[in-house]
C-alpha cells in the first residue's frame, strides 16, 4: 500500500464490496410514482404551496444563497424573525439558525465545551454529534445506549469542573426516545448541562410538535441546549440551537461554524418559517403522524418484523443481514413504496434494517399499500443470522468503521 496511487482505497472498497456494504448514488427523478417513506419530509410539507411560495420570495427578495457569514453581511428580517418563531414554539429564550443541523451540533457542542469538560454521550447519538465531541477538546465518554446509570456513573467519577451530557431525544436509527426527565435530574444534580438534539422530535412529538424537550415540561428549563435540523419536519434546509440568552450569545461569539460558515440561506428560514405558522394552523398534523406511526407498527409486530416501538416518525424494520436488508428495499420499490436501508457503519453489525419514515401527509390508499407490504413479512435472514457479524469484522473494514463508536463506559 503506497498512498499515492490510491491502492489502498480500492483495497477498502473491495473489503466492503466483501461484506455487503457498497454505497451507490441513485438517480433522482422528478417523475417517479414510488410513495416516499424514506425522506425525512415528516409533516409532508415540502411541497406545500404555501412553503414553497415563502422560499420563493424570499429567493426573488434575497438571493440564491446568504453571500456572507451574518458576521460579515449581516443577518436579515428573515433569520431574526425564524429565531424568534423557534424560540416561541420550543419555548426557549433565544435560539440561533445555522447552515445545517450537522453544523448547529458541531457548533454548539464545540463551543461549549474546552479541556476542562466531560462530555457524556450516548452510543447510539448521530455522526454529527460523534465528530462534534471529537472535535471538542473534552474527553468523551460514550456510555451504553440510554444507560442512566452509566450517565450517572461517568459524571459522579468526573475530574473536570464541567461537564455536558448530550442524547437525541427520538433517536434516529431505531426511532426509540431518551428518557428527559430522568437525564435532566441527574445533570441538574451533577452541575451538567444537557444537550438535547431534537432533529427526529420538532414538528413530530407534543401536541404542536414542540419536540420532546418541552413534551417533557421542560421547555425553558435552566441548563438544556436543544439541537434541531431544519431539513425534517421544517421542510426546508439547515439547523439551529435554542437555548439560554446567554448560552446563544456564546455561540455568536464562539460557535466556529456559525462565524466561518456561509449564513443560512435566507429562501429556507423563510421556508421553514412558513411551516411552522402552517403548524400553529394545522395543529393536527403532529398527532396524525403520529398515529399513523402506531397504525404501520401493529402491522408490521403482527407480521413478525422485529421493529422498537416507534416515539416519533422513525419505523425501523430489523433485517439482520446487510445484502438482504438492500434485496428487502428493492422489493418494495418494485412494490411502489421507497424505503431507508440502514447498515454498518451506520447501525451495528447483524442489525441492517429497513428505515421508513412516517409522513402527515399519508392517503389512505397509501396506507393500504404499505401494510400489504408490511403483511408480507420479514425477509428470511433475521437478526444475528449475519454470517459476516463477527467482532474482528471492524479490522477489515477500512475507511467505513470510522462513523462507529462503541460505549467507552
Ligand atoms: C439526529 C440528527 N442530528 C443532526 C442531523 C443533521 O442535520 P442536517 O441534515 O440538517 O445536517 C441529522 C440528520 O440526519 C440527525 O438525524
């Protein structure tokens, strides 16, 4: 392996080819007639005309993109005004948009925490959080997925003044949730502030879709940092952090992804803007996911599919093995329905599955549809049938292990 001529590459290549986990870019087209159950268009409202229509006047107003850092160029009538609107719907004091939900994490968590931190997180937390806390100059300890007592256990053991526990509140790959008030105690009694990342949880959990933090009672609570992403159920593209004045202030001054990153682009704040005035007059959409959710789940546990109950709009169907969780995609399509497959690095190993996201804005032919597909079963190969599961795997994996991250706790 010299480097320069890319062997090495195509050696990892061949390796994941080896074990079921090639990539490939498919192509999106504008006509297709699969049903959608597999972006994270929740509330179903990017197309919404009235989304739509706000993007493209603040386009015509504004601009293809932000030109600048609102550092440099400043911020618009339309950042301000979708800080505010998100501040209101968390109920938190203050919040601050990014260009990502990947960039509001890095941002946040790198700037809240310094050599004298511990940061406390949760094995099954999102890459955008994982390469945050590597980025961080804190040790990092990751603690078994929910695990309370080891959450407990990492901070009474600490050795640094401060300390930050971060959690998804829906969590991403099996759609199960953190326990909120329980992880809030504990930080409260640890001196620990708690970070909450709300990507899978805004639009979707609490009656106005206020995400779990405030479905839990502690909307504006002393020492919580929500995370969000504007591109699920917003609708739209980018991120934000809500929070404490004092807390976003910080970032303005500090969060290194919100001065040397390009603004927000002013069409989505705009976008996203627009949906959650469409929430405050459509309160039912939150509640109708969400039931539908439940609906798809009853079907799928009487088919036989294993799947965690799901907290949010996340359903994710266990295959096990990588190659026939891809097969199991390719029959639905053929079925009409496009579904997320999910495997290593980005769930463990023997545990590929099938991810379908559940939208608002479902018909009930659609629904039909899908519970037929459901009705069909689960492929053959089942969990901890993975051939190829083994715990050397990693060592041959190359370049596609480095998203993992196993509990140090
Ligand atoms: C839990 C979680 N956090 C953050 C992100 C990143 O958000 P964005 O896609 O806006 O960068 C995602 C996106 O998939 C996510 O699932």
């Amino acid at each position: 392996m010299t480097g320069s001529d890319w062997q090495h590459l195509a050696d990892f290549a061949a390796e994941r080819s080896e074990a079921g986990l090639r990539r490939k870019l498919r192509p999106r087209e504008l006509d297709h007639h699969l049903l959608d159950l597999a972006s994270n268009d929740y509330l179903s409202l990017s197309h919404d005309p009235r989304v739509i229509a706000a993007a493209a006047e603040a386009l015509a107003r504004w601009g293809a993109g932000a030109t600048a850092s609102r550092l440099v160029s400043g911020s618009t009538r339309l950042h301000a005004d979708l800080e505010s609107a998100l501040s209101r719907h968390l109920g938190a004091p203050a919040a601050l948009v990014f260009s990502s939900g990947y960039t509001a994490n890095i941002g946040a968590i790198t700037a809240l925490s310094d050599a004298d931190t511990l940061i406390v997180s949760d094995a099954h937390n999102h890459a955008s959080i994982i390469d945050a806390t590597r980025l961080s100059r804190a040790e990092v300890r990751v603690v078994p997925h929910k695990s309370l007592a080891a959450v407990q256990e990492a901070l009474a053991t600490r050795t640094q003044p401060r300390a930050l526990v971060v959690t998804e509140s829906v969590f991403s790959v099996d759609g199960d949730a953190a326990d909120l008030v329980a992880l809030y105690a504990i930080c409260q009694s640890a001196g620990a502030v708690l970070v909450v990342d709300e990507a899978h949880s805004v639009g979707v959990v609490g009656p106005l879709g206020e995400g779990s933090v405030s479905a839990a009672g502690l909307a504006g609570a002393p020492g919580i940092v929500i995370t969000l992403t504007l591109s699920k159920s917003l609708a739209a593209q980018g991120g934000a952090v809500v929070a404490e004045s004092v807390v976003i202030d910080h970032l303005v001054d500090n969060a290194r992804t919100f001065i040397f990153d390009t603004a927000l682009a002013p069409a989505s704040a705009a976008a996203s803007m627009a949906v959650l005035r469409i929430l405050a007059r459509e309160p039912e959409l939150p509640t109708r996911l969400r039931d539908v959710g439940h609906d798809l789940h009853r079907t799928a546990l009487a088919a036989g599919w294993r799947s965690p109950a799901p907290q949010g709009a996340v359903l994710s169907l266990i295959v096990g093995d990588p190659d026939a969780a891809v097969a199991a995609q390719a029959n639905w399509r053929k079925a009409g329905i496009d579904v997320g497959v999910f495997r290593p690095p980005s769930v463990p190993d023997g545990l590929s599955r099938l991810r379908l996201t559940v939208k608002a804005g479902l018909r009930p032919h659609d629904l039909a549809l899908v519970k037929t597909q459901l009705e069909f079963g689960p492929p053959t190969a089942m969990p901890g049938s993975d051939p190829r599961a083994h715990p050397d795997r990693e060592l041959v994996l190359g370049v596609s292990r480095r998203n993992a991250q196993v509990p140090t706790s």
